[in-house]
C-alpha cells in the first residue's frame, strides 16, 4: 500500500510539472484513477490517500466494488466500452460516462434516464490514433454525432475523451491530443445548445505529460499508481471487435 502513496505522490509531481511547463494552473488538471481489475482493498487506500476520483472499465467490477467504497466520498466515471444491456446497472454506480460513443448506445441511455426522471453527464469517446481496435467515433464523424446527441436532453454533454496511439514516438502519440483538442474547438465554434467543452479526458500512465501540454482537463491513469494488470488492455478495449 506504501507504494500507492509513492505513486501518487509521483504522479501528481509529474502533473505539476507539466502543468508549469504549459503554464497551466495544477488545479485546472484532475487525477482519474483507472481502477480495472484493482481490489477494493488498493482503490479505498488511494482514496484515503487525498483522490476523489475513480474510472472502472466494466459494470461487472463496478457492482462488485461498491461494497467497500461506498463509504468513501469520491465521484465515479465510467471510462470502458459500454454494452446496452448493462445500462440500467451503470447508471446505478457513475455521475458520468466517459465512453458514449455511437448512437444506438446514446439512445438507450436517454431511454432510460427519461425512465429514472433524471440526466446524466457524458463525455463522447473518439477515437484518435484511427486503429481498428479502439472504440470511439470516428473523428470525422465527431461533429454530426454530437449535434445528434445534443438531441437527447437527458445527456449533458460534457467533453470529449480518447485513449490516443501507444508509441514511444512522441508526435504521434501528441498527433491524437492535438486532434481531440481540435475537434473541442470546432464543436465551441459550432456552438450547439447543450453542449458544454469543459472536459478533455485524455493521457495515461505513459503520455500524461503530453496530454497536459495539449489541454487534458482529465488524466486517466492506472499502471502507474497500482501497477501491472494481469489482462491485457484488449482483453478491455476490443472485447466486442474481434
Ligand atoms: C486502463 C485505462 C487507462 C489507464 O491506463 P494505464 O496505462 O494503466 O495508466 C486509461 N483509460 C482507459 C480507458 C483505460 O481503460
């Protein structure tokens, strides 16, 4: 557990200095910690440890966890690929979902927060790097399917969030932020109602840095604070794509 605290502390280092060296305020900049496959058990120790905020990958890990962590004050996204048949459980456990990205998924979501009475807000997936693998909408679809669901009003629209390319070739990898942050000023300029940019959701472990140089409000951040997953990241990203 001693290692998480270290972890944190370094990671909120490395966040500190990108900040300065973007000549951003630190606080303009949160820590999401991306919680797949960690026991409760680590979860509740970093929370203890000053975060507040948590993204779990599946509905599964989400229900199983609760137990521990609801005593905790913390809020919770939800950052995986989202199967319509596990809305109604989500809903139940998140205050927003990182990961809307195509319409069919949106229109089940309105459905059943128009049920429940209430709205929740959402962030819209795209995917950056181009890879068959990785969910999220195509970036030159961006702009039409956010003005489709700006149609739902029970889905607040928050942001914009990628996973982006892994690379240890720093422009690529900077290529994808830079997208992500053009596509938010495109949708600004478009001004449509109900559509808020507060939010950009990108950098992990590995890239947090750049990420921060091209404007993420949001790092999602696992390895790097708990350590190695036994699963590969596919095993989370593409189930449905294979
Ligand atoms: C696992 C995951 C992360 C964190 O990745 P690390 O490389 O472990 O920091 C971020 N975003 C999403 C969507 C993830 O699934």
């Amino acid at each position: 557990m001693d290692n998480i605290r270290t972890n944190l502390s370094i990671i909120h280092q490395r966040m500190e200095a990108a900040c300065k060296k973007a000549n951003r305020h630190a606080g303009d900049v949160r820590l999401l910690l991306a919680t797949k496959t960690v026991p409760a058990e680590r979860i509740a120790f970093a929370l203890e440890c000053g975060e507040r905020l948590v993204g779990e990958n599946k509905v599964q890990e989400l229900k199983g966890k609760y137990e521990v962590l609801r005593t905790y004050n913390y809020e919770s996204h939800f950052i995986g690929h989202l199967q319509t048949n596990k809305i109604k459980d989500a809903l139940k456990y998140v205050t927003c979902i990182e990961s809307v990205d195509r319409l069919d998924l949106a229109r089940k979501l309105d459905q059943r927060l128009q049920f429940e009475g209430r709205s929740m807000d959402i962030l819209v997936q795209v995917n950056s790097s181009f890879e068959e693998s990785k969910f999220g909408i195509d970036p030159a679809d961006a702009i039409p399917f956010i003005r489709e669901v700006a149609k739902y009003d029970t889905l607040a629209i928050r942001g914009l969030m990628t996973i982006g390319l892994f690379s240890a070739e720093e422009e690529k990898v900077r290529r994808c932020f830079r997208l992500l942050k053009n596509i938010r000023q495109q949708v600004i300029e478009e001004d449509i109602p109900n559509v808020e940019m507060r939010e950009l959701s990108m950098g992990m472990s590995g890239d947090l840095e750049i990420a921060i140089e091209e404007g993420a409000t949001i790092v999602r951040v696992g390895t790097a604070i708990f350590g190695q997953r036994m699963y590969p990241d596919s095993y989370y990203w593409n189930e449905s794509k294979r």
